[in-house]
C-alpha cells in the first residue's frame, strides 16, 4: 500500500521530492527496497503534522505536503490541486481538500470525517459527527514549512483531543485552512472492509490499463 501512495504523490506535477517519515522499521524497509526515500522519526508524536514536522525542520522547503500512507488511490491531479491555491496566494497558511459526501450511509459514519466551510472556502470546522452542509474530508494537508514549525510546537487542543482530529489543532490557534473541493473519491484505509475494497479496485485496475501508468518509475 505505501508503494501506491509514494509512487502516486511522485506522478504529481507540482510535488519535487517525496519522503517517507516513519518510525516504523517495516515501513523503512518496505520503501527502500521499491528504491523510495524515507527517514526514521522518533515515536512519540501525537499526528503526522508532528511527525513530518521533525523531519523538516531539517530541510529547506517552502511548502511541505501531508499525503497519508493510507491513500493508495489518491489521484496526484488532487495533491495539485491541493497546492495550487498555496502558490497562487501567498497570505494562506494551510490547505487541504474536501469530496461530496456519499450519501447518509458517509454522513452518519464516524470514521469519514466531515467539513464545513465559510463563503471563501475557509474551513470552519472538521467532525466526525453529522454537520448541516459538510463534505467529506480528504487526509491531505498543504503547509508552509514555518507554519508547519509552528504547528508542531504548539500544545494539543481540546477539540483536536476531543475529536482525535490533528487539523484542530490549527484552527483552535487562529491557522486558516482553504479547502479545496475535488470530485474524485479517494479510498482511505482505516477499517479491513476498507482494505479489501482497495485490493478489490487495484486488482480490477490493474487488469485493464495500468492503474500507475502516470507514475515517474
């Protein structure tokens, strides 16, 4: 699954390097034997913000992008689109993306996490919990790197705690985050009902034309 995800985020156009942050062993050897860059973190971080944070405060960058590893069909046409808004507007600190929400069976489901948006595309608040004109979020998160920094070093929110949500933590602090609909699904892995699915579309892809044919091997 993480060689899907690296080899995804290396086929977006605006992405120049990509990194795996793990402080998993398995995960280090997975990557570099499909010759993938990746770095071992300490354990004790709370997010994935806080993990890539360690990483990069070692590393100049202007913008830093959060793929997931556990996206295996995220499209790179949405990481650009994720980072596209970032370039062209210098005053945003963070993006991320949002999809249509499918149907009550999402709305009601605690592990699709919801957002709402003000009239610019500002995020007002992520939930697990039904929200009146929510879409679904996409775990992707666009930072620049001081923001980033700044990110990791300030202390948990309660709403982050209380909705084991890592994106709170920014917003409980005043850190804007634009999000930007897109319309393709992605296929997050958080329960094995979600992993079979995934196995079941790759494998189905795969038989027709080359599910990573867009993919720089």
């Amino acid at each position: 699954m993480i060689e899907h995800v690296y080899r995804r985020a290396s086929a977006a156009t605006l992405v120049h390097a990509v990194l795996v942050a793990t402080d998993d062993e398995r995960i280090l050897q997975a990557v570099e034997s499909f010759g993938g860059a990746a770095i071992m973190t300490r354990a004790d971080h709370p997010s994935g913000s806080d993990r890539i944070a360690e990483v990069m405060a070692q590393l100049p960058c202007r913008l830093v992008v959060n793929v997931q590893g556990d996206e295996p069909l995220i499209e790179p046409s949405t990481i650009d689109a994720a980072v596209t808004p970032m370039l062209a507007d210098p005053t945003l600190d963070m993006s991320t993306l949002s999809r249509p929400l499918a149907g009550d069976l999402e709305f009601g489901a605690t592990n699709v996490v919801k957002v709402v948006t003000d009239l610019s595309g500002r995020a007002l608040y992520f939930s697990r919990s039904p929200m009146p004109g929510s879409a679904a979020h996409v775990g992707l998160y666009v930072y620049r790197r001081d923001v980033l920094l700044k990110l990791a070093a300030l202390p948990p929110a309660p709403l982050e705690t209380a909705e084991s949500l890592e994106q709170l933590r920014a917003l409980s602090h005043g850190i804007g985050i634009r999000v930007v609909p897109v319309s393709h699904a992605s296929a997050g892995v958080d329960t094995p009902a979600d992993l079979e699915r995934v196995r079941h579309l790759l494998s189905a892809s795969h038989e027709g034309a080359p599910y990573l044919a867009s993919a720089r091997l």
